[in-house]
C-alpha cells in the first residue's frame, strides 16, 4: 500500500541534483555570486590613509613585544 502522506515530488529536486552533479543545487548559484563579490573586494586596492595606518601598526608592535 502507498504512503499517502509522502509528496511525490519531494524526491525530485534530490534527483535533479544528482543528476546534474551539482550537490548544492540552488545554494550553488548563491556560493558563486558570493565568491564573486569577494574576489572583487580582494582585488580592490587599499587607500593610502588605510596602508599608512597599516604601516605604523606593524612599526608598532615590534617596539611593544620588546618592553
């Protein structure tokens, strides 16, 4: 006998993505646009102001290990 409370097509995204080869299904589109955006966000340059602060951070710290 048939189970009447089980969806008919609550196995059909499961076997489209076993099909396709793409585990993640809709969550893929989603993980590339985010590897997207922060492959963008890397590449983009750092202001001056932000690396000069950088900079006097990084002269700093070795002068604190020391004391």
């Amino acid at each position: 006998m048939k189970d009447m409370n089980k969806d008919p097509l609550a196995g059909a995204a499961d076997r489209r993505r076993a099909n396709s080869g793409d585990p993640l299904g809709a969550n893929s589109e989603i993980g590339r646009k985010l590897k997207q955006y922060y492959d963008e966000l890397v590449s983009d340059n750092v202001p001056d102001r932000f690396a000069q602060l950088l900079s006097q951070l990084e002269q700093a710290e070795p002068a604190q290990k020391k004391d």
